[in-house]
C-alpha cells in the first residue's frame, strides 16, 4: 500500500476555488469504485490550510488517480494561485488502522 499526506496553504481569497475544485475531483474519485484507494482531505482550524491524505493499493492505481483531469485542474489551478506555503508531500507507513482498508 502507499500512504501520501500533502499540506499547503492558500491566500484567503483562493479558499472557496480550492474548496470547489476539490469537490469535483472528489466526485470523480468517487466513480472510479473498481479501484482500490482511499482519498480525504481536510482544512485546518486557520482556514486556509488544507491537508490531503490518500492511501492507493499500488503504484499502477496511484498512477491512475493522479491522471484524473479534474484532479490535474486542482493541482494546476492550485499551484497558480500564489500560494502562501508550497505542498508539502510525505510518504506514510501504514502501522494500523481501525478502518477496513483496502
């Protein structure tokens, strides 16, 4: 399994494009069941930190989901908008989980 954890933060004025972006490829992600990954995404309590967690069954899976246009618009649009802290991506080790995963 690969886990992936990737903060950044954004100008305040960006929080609602971001928050709409993902929600589309979230939606996407959705539709894609007969593949095995686990996506979340989260914003810290200032607001315009976000955190994304993802955990895939194997690299050709992860390969897939990074592929995805509307994730590809996300990360385009993100990384455009003058971004106050740059992504920040750290590898994971999986010790357990309370959640059945994949």
């Amino acid at each position: 399994m690969i886990s992936v954890e990737v903060s950044y933060t954004v100008k305040p004025e960006f929080v609602a494009r971001n928050k709409q972006n993902i929600s589309l490829f979230l939606a996407d992600f959705r539709a894609l069941t007969h593949l095995n990954f686990l996506y979340q995404v989260y914003i810290k309590e200032d607001g315009v930190t976000f955190f994304h967690l993802s955990m895939y069954e194997n690299e050709e899976v992860q390969q897939q989901i990074l592929q995805v246009p509307s994730f590809l618009n996300f990360q385009k649009e993100r990384d455009e908008s003058e971004l106050e802290k740059a992504p920040r991506f750290d590898q994971l080790s999986l010790i357990g989980s309370s959640l059945r995963l994949i």
